[in-house]
C-alpha cells in the first residue's frame, strides 16, 4: 500500500517534515522561503532518495568532503531537488506555487498538509521588540488555508508559539480567534493542544501549539493521543560519544564518535551509523569567560539563569530590554531537560554547558540539533554551500523537534485507517 503524501508549508530546515517521513509518509513538496533551509531540505531529500536505493556512499562522500554539493546533488534526479520550492508564500507566488505543487502530485490525491506560519510576528518576544502589529506574516495562516481549498487533504496540523494564543490584530481581535473560524470556514473541524517536548521522551522544556484540523466540520475527538515518555536519560546522555572538544575546536565534517552510546540515542532516532558533522564550537572570547564565571555561580548558587540585565554594564553587548533576558543559558548536564533551543544562539550568546568546566563553551550545532533530536545524519547547509554554523544554529533553533513530528505522526497515521 502507497504511504500517504503530505505538503510540508513554511518547511524551515525539515524538523516536522522528517518526523513525519520517519514514520512513513511522503513528501510531495517542501515551500521555504529561506534559501539557507532549502538547501537543507534539498540535501535531506537526495538523502532519503539515495537511502531508498541503495546508494548512500555517495552521502557519506559528500559528509567526508570528497566531493562537493553540486556533485552530490547531480548524483539524483532533479526532480528530487525541485520538490524543495524556495519561494516566500504570499499572493504573488501562490499560483506558481500551486504550479509546482500540481506537477509533483501529477494527479494524486494530497492526504496531509503539515507546517506553522513564522513564529516572530506572534511570539511574546517579537512583540516586545515592537513593529508586529502590521507585520506581513501575521497573515501568513490565510495563504495556509488557500492550500487545504485548493487540496482538500484529509487532515492538516498547524505548529505555532504559545504566543499566538494572545496575539491580537489592530482592532484587538485575537489572531488564534481568526485562525480556527478560518478553518472552520472552509470545512474543517479543528482540535489542538500545547505540547511540551519534554513529556514525550525530547530532553528540551519546548511548548508549541499544535492544532490539528479533519476535513468535514462536525468531526470530533480525532486528536491523536501521544503517549507520554520520561527518558530516563540526561543532558550529558544526550552529549555521548561526541568527542570533548574546547571553545574555538571541532569541525563541520565528520568527527570520531564512540560506537557505546546511550540507549535514548537509539529510542529518539538520533543515533546513526553514517558520519557525524558539525561538532564545532564557536570560539570564547574575554568577554564571554568573564560572564560565564558570573552565570555559572548564579547557576550554582540559585539554581538560575542570569538575567542579562542583571550584567555589568561593561559586559553587555545588547540593549537592556524586555527580550531574549536569558541570553547566555546554562545547560545543565545533570539534568534531565534543558533549556529550549533558540534559533538566536548564534548571536544573543554562548550555551555554557555545564558542570564540566572543561567544555566553557557554546553548543555545537550537533548538540543543539540532538536537543532537537534531528538525527546524526542530518546536515545543515548555508545558501552559498559553504559550511556556516550561524545558518545551522538558526535552522535547528527554529525547528520542530524531530522526534515529537514522529511521534504525531505515528499516531495521527492510525486516523487514516
């Protein structure tokens, strides 16, 4: 039997897109507006394609660097990558896209459309920064809805922040309000909860909206119920078998990584036999070490994380304000879940990750995409195809957590039954 095919709208680098081909459906097409991301995506597709027949050495000789993007991506077929469409969803793309969409479908039903509209203009942070109010993407989830007229898929799910909850329009009309009468009004029965990774087996406190729509209005109780997992597990089990590196040390291609790591590795499908990539972390700077001794003894003492207001003048880089106070995180590796990665890590601050005080430094983007549970063999691409880490911190902090896609899913795949 055909697995089921879905359209991954507003795709970032594929996070709910993968959950979702783990657990056995089929991406028609991929629309990103980002072009960073959709080199991402156009890498994971000749990835799956390539997995699918029997020809991933020709991905562990990219990862390896004997040969480069452009070689590798001509080693599949081109529709393969044209599938990714990097164009911004607004009204004067759509028909194209719809164009696109329609070839690839090639007169196929579409069971599922997946994806959340960017997050800045509802998030709590972005309106404290100011200038949301009349912001483009507060629209985006009415373009979103010309999809399900168009493809009339059998359900949809829709991630967003927490702060489209409050999130109101000019005339204070709540946005999520709108969101579900929008739906509604095209014939779709909508459902949601605020999931939290951490009470599903992520080792990360993340909470997103995930609202969930069945074609046909009077529909009800469909939500698919997720089991909840404790991992058992902790930040530095999520960290095994990656090598001790320093601030300023690693690399983007492939790093030796021990072969015993922990089970939870395996259980959240992030452990791979394929080569691991972007172990690299960024360089410390004075700065840096001298506000990491002051938040490593908050940390130590309270059990908190500074507040970057709380900082010596002469150590703060950023305006004082009401956003992104928690600039530089403790990640602690006793714990049992860490703090939500952020797609801003690259440039509002180090991770220190601690109690090794070996290891004063940030995140690896490897690490932060285990947070995010992408598996190992997931590599993160930058626009020009040369490797970036601030364009990989960005795509990973912006990401669904893989394993919480998978794990909708698995379940909501049960519904089509």
């Amino acid at each position: 039997m055909a697995n089921y095919k879905f359209l991954d709208l507003f795709a970032g680098a594929g996070g709910l897109s993968e959950g979702f081909i783990q657990a056995g459906f089929d991406p028609i097409a991929h629309v990103e507006a980002d072009a960073a991301a959709c080199a991402t995506l156009k890498t994971r597709q000749a990835f799956h394609w390539l997995k699918k027949n029997n020809q991933l050495q020709t991905y562990v000789e990219y990862l390896q660097g004997k040969i480069n993007r452009e070689e590798f991506w001509r080693s599949v077929p081109k529709n393969v990558l044209d599938s990714v469409i990097n164009e911004y969803i607004g009204h004067e793309r759509l028909d194209l896209i719809f164009d696109k969409v329609d070839q690839y479908l090639n007169g196929n039903k579409l069971d599922l459309v997946v994806g959340g509209p960017p997050c800045q203009a509802y998030s709590i942070i972005g309106r404290a920064r100011g200038n949301m109010k009349n912001d483009p993407r507060n629209h985006l989830y009415v373009y979103y809805a010309k999809f399900l007229e168009r493809y009339k898929p059998k359900y949809f799910v829709f991630e967003n922040v927490l702060g489209l909850f409050s999130a109101k329009d000019p005339n204070g009309d709540l946005y999520f309000d709108k969101v579900k009468a929008l739906f509604n009004s095209i014939g779709y029965a909508v459902e949601y909860k605020v999931l939290t990774a951490k009470d599903h087996g992520i080792l990360q406190n993340r909470k997103r909206i995930i609202l969930i729509g069945k074609k046909g209005i009077r529909n009800k109780d469909f939500y698919p119920n997720l089991p909840l997992w404790n991992a058992d597990a902790t930040v530095w089990d999520l960290l095994s078998g990656l090598p001790k590196i320093k601030a300023g040390e690693g690399t983007s291609l492939p790093c030796s990584v021990a072969n015993e790591v922990h089970p939870w590795l395996e259980k959240a499908n992030i452990k791979t036999d394929l080569p691991v990539t972007w172990h690299q972390a960024r360089p410390n700077t004075q700065q840096d070490l001298e506000i990491y001794r002051i938040v490593v003894d908050v940390w130590n003492n309270n059990k908190k994380r500074l507040n970057y207001n709380d900082l010596p003048d002469r150590l703060k880089s950023h305006k004082v304000s009401k956003s992104f106070t928690d600039r530089f995180k403790v990640v602690s590796g006793d714990l049992t879940s860490a703090h939500t990665v952020v797609a801003h890590m690259a440039k509002d601050g180090h991770h220190y990750i601690h109690p090794d005080i070996n290891q004063n430094r940030s995140l690896t983007p490897r690490e932060a995409a285990r947070l995010q549970t992408f598996p190992d063999d997931y590599f993160f691409e930058s626009q020009s195809g040369k490797p970036s880490r601030t364009s990989a911190y960005k795509q990973i902090g912006n990401a669904v957590p893989v394993f919480l896609a998978y794990q909708i899913a698995k379940q909501l795949k049960r519904n089509f039954k």
